[in-house]
C-alpha cells in the first residue's frame, strides 16, 4: 500500500526565515494524524507545500506517492485541504460555490455528493443562500464542503475548530471521524489539544521548523511519567521536607508534582512519619497539554 | 477541458452578475465621450475626406472601451481574488496553467465584447453607417481584447494591492490608450509625435479596428495586424510562463 504522505528533507525560507528546517514525515493510508506546535512553528507552511501553495526550496512532498510539483495534478486530486483563514467567494451562493468548485477538479454531475455533503454539514437550507449572508462557522462549514467535493482520498485540515462553536465542532468531528472509517486519511493541526488528544492515533509536534516529537498518541502519554498528586490533610499539615515538590495549595489540599510513580511509597512513607492524616489522595494523569508545554520548554532551553 | 470551462463560467458569472458596474457603466461613460466629443469638434474637423468626425471617432471609442474592459476584468478579478483569499479555490485544484490563462483570458474578452457591442448599439442615435470589412474588425477586437486580456492577467498576478493595480491602470494603461488615436489621426500630430505613436501598440489596434470601419487607416492593415499579432502571442507566452513558474501566486 502506498503512503498517504511521503515528506522528506524538505526545506523552505521567507527571505532569511528559515521556516522549514529538513521535515521528514511519513504519514500512512487510513491514519487520523495531528501537526501540532506553538504558532511559527510552521505547520501551515508544510500544508501550503503539500497544497502546492507553496514550493519547496529543497526535498520532495509525495500525497499517494505522487510529487505534488512533478506530478500536481494526480496529488491534488488525492487531497482536500481545508484552509485556516474563512475565505469565500462573495459573488455565490453555496451550492454554485460547491458546483464551481467540482468543476475545477474535472467534475460534472456531482449534485448527489453535494447534497451529501450539505446534508452532512448541516447546510441544506442555506444551499441557495449568498456566501456574504452565511455566519463565520456556516462559512468554515462551506469550506469543508468545497475542500471535499472531489471526495479526495486524504484530507487535510489547518486549524478547523478555530473560533468555532460547540454545535458545529460536533457535527464537524463526527463528519470527520467517519470519513476516517471509510478510510480517508485525515491530517490536522488543531490549537485545542484535547482534540487531538481524543481523535488522532499520532502525533508529531513541530517547533522552529523541526519535528520534536513523533509518536503514537498512546506512547507520547506513556513516556510522560510526571503526574498530579493531590492530598488532603488533617491539620499537622504538609511535612516540610515535601515543600519542595509543592505545586500549589488549596486549603488543605496540597497539589504536588509527582516525577514517577515510583516516588509515591516514598512520599506517603515521609507523610506517615510525620503524624499527619491523609484524608483524600487522588492521582491526576497527564494530558497532552502537559506533554505539549514540556516538549516545547525543554527543546527551549537546549 | 471540464477544469478550464468551469473557471471560464465561473469568470463570466463573475462579471455578469454586477454587469451594471462591468457592462452598462463603461457603456454610459464611452456614450457621453462620444456626445461631448462629437458635440464641441464635430463642425471642424474631418479627419478622412468623407467620413465624419462622430463616425471617425465612434470606432475608435468603441475598441477603446473593449480594451479598457478587457484589462479590468482578468486585473479586477484577480487582485479581489488575492486581496480576500479565495484565489486558493483556484490554486488548490489540478487546473494546468493553461487553463488558468484560457479561462482569465477568455472571460475578458467576452467582457470587452460585449461593452464594445452595447457602444456600437448605443452609437446608432448617430445612424453610423455599418462596418466595410466587418471581418478585419473583429479579428482587430479579438487580438485587442486578447492582448488587453494578457496585461490584467499580468497585473493582476503582479499587483499585491488595489493602488498597485490603480497605478498599472493610470501610469500604463489609460495614457496608452488615450495617446493611441482614438480621438485623432497621427497625421494631424507634429512629426515627433506622429512618430512616438508608431511605438505604441495601441496605436495599431485602433487604426485597424477603425480599417474594419470605413476602410480608411492611418497604415496598412496587414502591418497593424502583423504587430498586434505579435504583441499578442508575445504577452501570452510571457503570462503563461509567469503562471507556470507561480509568479506571487505560489511562493
């Protein structure tokens, strides 16, 4: 089975912005994959290079093992993308938008996927409204509609909850989730890292133009051993040789940083010596935010 | 074949739908030249024994208006396109740059046309009488448009603000095409003038067009036409290049 996206040694710079710095990536058929990094870090650069907005300096970027410079036409019919920005055309209404659009992609006849998609998107009334008159979350959903028309087999999105509400952030990951069980492989980048957290089976993180991490969702919380601690205790209160690991205190409940679970004997042994009771513990595991702002501190201070 | 049409459709639904600012306005505004022109220098000046001033001057307003027209809508469409964004619903799908340029190029010609017909129409009030060689006219109209068409793909791809475009628009266009004898014969020029017309290439699409007219031309058809020709597979081969290579359209 070929690759769904092959990216290797690629290079890009914006006058003396060196925004891509040697990105390998592989990126398998059927995977639900997330970009994630702090702004700047170039993740929309590498989706512009594999949309063909943007042309690499150096190094190669295949969708279904097609170059997406050499052979444009075979990658962009594999490859929907999804832009960060809202942008629309204000002379349509959406069903011309999504008519116009599959016509750019070879395609007549398409009324009954374009049906679909509105159905799908929560669209239908609106078909034969103006884009000018459609809200900024109608707008993205038009977007998403236009990125899918030729029912490309990978499917990029940069950013797609951005400013969004909750109704349509639902109807958009269930959208998507299923294409993913049909098999389109889907590729995001997303601020709200619990969306990756709960959607995508792989993660790479990007900072400066680098990958930093790249793992399965599952391993990167593994590999992750710093955990919450929280106590609460009787008032002798907290022993002060365990101040130093103290993160915060709420009344009686202290917040302590647990740097693996092997230290936890450790810590209630100190406790029991010093008399006081412990008259709540829980454990709060990590997110992939505490990794993301680990990752990102630790590569900052190398 | 299907991607080129639809952005064609695309580019005219694009104009037809304000085609009271992109067809009936230019109409409106080539009229009133033409009255205010006609009125003030009609009783004084014949430029061909035998022809009129209004009749010299109405061919001349009309291929004016077509060229004029021709640039807007290739330049207007795509300098909107870049300035909101929504140029990346052209960039993201497989069209080749042909039909990129077909597509721009083809919608403003039929953009140029039409006003041009609408002044022809409107131009009647003064009972013209109809074209001698109609054939020499519209191949002088095609090539115009087209070589109009190819400068606003240029500009259009170029400029990266509206006053960018303004400034391609009333640095290069508009003095071209006023200083290219829509309003006058060259021989009626002082020499030196009479002989910086000769490098304009506007010049040469007006004089044959207005050949198309009355039969009558300032130089010979056949080497306005070999000129304009020229002008106009030499442009296109440039705008396909810069497309190609994704001139400030693909960084």
């Amino acid at each position: 089975m070929t690759t769904a996206i092959e990216i290797s040694g690629v290079h890009k710079h914006f006058g003396s912005l060196h925004a891509l710095r040697g990105l390998d990536l592989t990126i398998e058929q059927g995977e639900f994959f997330a970009l994630l990094g702090p702004n700047g870090a170039g993740k929309s650069t590498l989706i512009s290079l594999l949309a063909g907005l943007l042309r690499p300096d150096q190094g190669y970027l295949r969708v279904l093992g097609h170059d997406v410079v050499r052979d444009y036409r075979l990658a962009r019919r594999s490859l929907g993308v999804v832009p960060q920005e809202i942008v629309y055309d204000p002379f349509f209404t959406v069903r011309e938008t999504l008519l116009i659009q599959s016509g750019y992609y070879g395609l007549r006849h398409n009324d009954a996927w374009i049906n679909t998609l509105l159905e799908r998107l929560d669209l239908s009334d609106k078909a034969d409204v103006n884009m000018r008159a459609l809200s900024g979350g109608m707008k993205r959903r038009v977007l998403v509609a236009q990125a899918l028309v030729h029912r490309p087999e990978v499917i990029v999105l940069d950013e797609p909850t951005a400013g969004v509400d909750v109704e349509l952030r639902q109807t958009l990951w269930a959208f998507i989730q299923n294409l993913n069980s049909q098999g389109h492989t889907i590729v995001l980048t997303t601020h709200y890292l619990e969306e990756a957290q709960e959607f995508c089976q792989r993660i790479a993180m990007l900072k400066q133009g680098q990958i930093v991490a790249l793992d399965t969702t599952q391993n990167l919380l593994a590999s992750f051993e710093r955990r919450e601690l929280r106590l609460a205790l009787d008032s002798a209160g907290l022993p002060e040789s365990l101040r130093p690991l103290l993160r915060r205190s709420i009344g009686s409940t202290h917040i302590l940083d647990l740097p693996s679970l092997g230290c936890l004997e450790e810590i209630l042994g100190i406790i029991r010596q010093s008399g006081a009771q412990i008259e709540d513990l829980s454990l709060v595991e990590p997110d992939l935010e505490d990794i993301f702002v680990s990752i990102m501190s630790e590569q900052a201070s190398v | 074949m299907i991607g080129f049409s639809t952005l064609f459709y695309k580019e005219l639904l694009r104009f037809w739908k304000v085609s009271f600012q992109t067809v009936l306005a230019p109409v409106l505004t080539t009229l009133l030249y033409l009255l205010i022109f006609s009125y003030v220098l009609s009783k004084r000046i014949e430029v061909y024994p035998g022809v009129s001033y209004t009749a010299f001057l109405i061919p001349g307003l009309v291929m004016m208006s077509m060229l004029q027209n021709s640039f807007a809508n290739s330049s207007s469409s795509l300098i909107q396109s870049k300035v909101t964004g929504n140029i990346v619903f052209v960039l993201l799908p497989p069209l080749s740059a042909m039909d990129f340029f077909g597509a721009y190029l083809a919608a403003s010609v039929v953009r140029g046309f039409m006003v041009g017909l609408g002044v022809l129409l409107v131009a009647q009030i003064y009972a013209l009488t109809p074209p001698v060689h109609i054939f020499w006219a519209i191949v002088f109209g095609l090539f115009g448009c087209g070589i109009l068409g190819c400068l606003g793909i240029i500009a259009g791809v170029w400029a990266e603000k509206f006053d960018q475009l303004a400034a391609f628009q009333n640095f290069i266009i508009v003095p071209l095409s006023f200083l290219s004898g829509v309003f006058y014969s060259i021989h009626s020029l002082p020499p030196f003038w009479r002989q910086m017309s000769r490098f304009n290439p506007f010049f040469y699409m007006i004089d044959g067009f207005r050949y198309g007219f009355f039969g009558l031309s300032d130089v010979a058809p056949q080497q306005s036409l070999l000129i304009v020709a020229a002008s106009f597979l030499g442009l296109s081969a440039l705008t396909i290049g810069l497309i190609h290579r994704g001139y400030k359209l693909r960084g």
